[in-house]
C-alpha cells in the first residue's frame, strides 16, 4: 500500500445535511429547499483541507449503516484515500438550518453512537500499521468513548516517530496533552481551560501557551483569535497573524480548514510563519461559503498572498 505522510482520524464523523428555509416559526411546518449533503467530522474536514490545497493525506474514519456508506462515497467522490472502520451503530448525522429571512443560521448536532471493544481495537491497530509522518486526530468522541482514548493512540503513535496533532476540546484535550504532542489548535476560551482560569484578554494568550509548552503538553500551540486571526507559539518563537476581512456566510468547517492548511504547510516544509498564515487564510476563505462547503483554492490563495504583503 502506497505511504502517506499525513493520516487523519475521525472516530466520530457524520453526515452534514444542509438546507435553507424562509421564517422560524414554532409549531408550524418549516418547507426546506433540497438538502446538500457533505462528508463531515473533523478529521474527514482536514483530508478535505489537504485535498483542496492539492495534497495528500490518508483518511480513516468509522462507517455504520446506510449513513456510514453514504459518507464512503461522499469521501471518495473528494478523491481523498480512505480506510473505512465498519461499525455495527449506525454513522450520526447533523444539519444546519438557514433562515434566508434573516441569514441566521441554526446547527443540530447528535452524539455518536456506541462503539464496541472490538472496533475501538480495529481503529488503534489500524492506525499503528500505518506510521505517517503527522497523524491528526481531530473532532469529537463516540459516546461511551473513555476520555483517554486519543490520549492512548498519541502514546502508540508517538512511539512510531509520528509527529500528533490535535484539534479536540474538553477532557480530552486535558488528557491528551498529559503524553505531549506536537500542535494543539485551541482558541482563547479552550486555552483558559487548559491553564486553569476562567478566562484569558488577547495580551495573556501567550504566556498562556508558553505555560503549557514549558510542561511537555505541545510543542506548537496555535491559538484561534476568531475575528483577530491566529497566533502560533512555539519555546522560541511568536507569529501572529490578522484575518482578512471578508464577507462571512458560515463559520462551518473553518477550524478544520485551518488545521488541514497548517499540516499541509508542515509537510510542505514551510516555516512557520508560512504556516500560521495558510492556516488562517484557509480558515478565513471557509467562512465565504455557505454550509460545510469548506474553502476554494484560489481565495485560500488570494488571502495567503494578502497576509504575506503585511
């Protein structure tokens, strides 16, 4: 089997349904326009990323029921190289609601179904076989899921020499980052968690992850600043970097776009600054489409080539 350099995980995918309607109104019958249906959770968004910014990446993720194989040919339809871990519960589903009236949008989500002993056995093996150079694991766990579990396979996978990235929230972050990996993608809320404090101002943001850094928890940390951009933080090293103002339609998907630009920059050898700025201008260029859609490449470019000129 050919090697990948990048491998994404997703334990907990889903099917991204999305619609627009015309006026919420309790208790009556809202009439939809037909659905558009994408690939989602966080890592399958990331393989999207990579795929769009004309990389590679291996992308594994659980598939149950008719949902998990709808899922399979939405990944395929992408060109994105996949392993499919089957699971016997069926694939969750989430939906975002667009009131054309008013443009606000509403997002559903469900939680994942059970997965048994045996396929949370398949996923780990699965991904010690494969010893990429960056693994990311990336979006929510199952139900049931211990909260150690990425923990577990960033041990299993660090000890093959992979590099880990995380892109998750919550206790599992917290544990995570006991073992140490190499970047963490938090924004300014997640960090205060991570430190210990109820909240962090912009001009605490850095000390803040070099904290975290002095302890083994990251080696890059880069933290989201929503409107702001992004700053990424290393034992040496300070990059900030400003959004573009653009006109947003939907922030689905831009996290995800901006962790798939970033490890496509790693693994192009680009320094970091180069890689904060992919990352951000990839984030930036997702929130111009409407749904899970994700960002097109040649606004992904223009807005790279923008932050350059700062």
């Amino acid at each position: 089997m050919k090697t990948f350099d990048i491998v994404t995980l997703t334990v907990n995918p889903a099917l991204d349904k999305t619609a627009h309607f015309k006026g919420l109104v309790p208790e009556q019958k809202i009439r939809c326009e037909e659905p558009r249906y994408d690939a989602g959770g966080g890592g399958i968004n990331v393989s999207k990323a990579i795929a769009r910014l004309e990389g590679e990446s291996f992308c594994v993720f659980t598939s149950g029921g008719p949902i998990g194989r709808m899922l399979e040919e939405l990944v395929q339809k992408e060109s994105i190289t996949f392993e499919a871990v089957k699971t016997a519960n069926w694939t969750r589903e989430s939906f975002v609601a667009v009131d054309d009236n008013t443009n606000s949008q509403y997002r559903f989500g469900f939680s994942g179904s059970v997965i048994s002993e045996d396929e949370k056995k398949e996923i780990i093996q699965t991904i010690q076989e494969l010893k990429p150079k960056f693994l990311v694991l990336s979006g929510s766990l199952n139900e049931g899921l211990p909260t150690d579990y990425y923990k577990n396979i960033a041990d299993l996978a660090k000890q093959s020499g992979s590099k880990v990235i995380v892109d998750t929230s919550g206790e599992a972050l917290q544990k995570v980052l006991e073992t140490g990996v190499y970047l963490i993608k938090p924004n300014v809320g997640e960090l205060a968690k991570l430190i210990g404090v109820e909240r962090l101002e912009i001009d605490e943001v850095v000390h803040a992850a070099q904290t975290l850094i002095e302890k083994g928890s990251a080696e890059i940390i880069v933290v989201s600043l929503g409107p702001q951009g992004a700053v990424l933080v290393t034992a040496t090293q300070t990059e900030f970097v400003p959004a573009p103002n653009v006109v947003k339609k939907s922030t689905v998907g831009a996290g995800d776009s901006m962790v798939g630009a970033m490890v496509w920059a790693l693994s192009q050898n680009k320094i970091l600054k180069e890689v904060v700025q992919w990352g951000v201008a990839c984030g930036s260029a997702a929130t111009m489409n409407e749904g899970t859609q994700l960002f097109k490449l040649e606004d992904a470019k223009r807005l790279f080539d923008w932050l350059q000129k700062k």
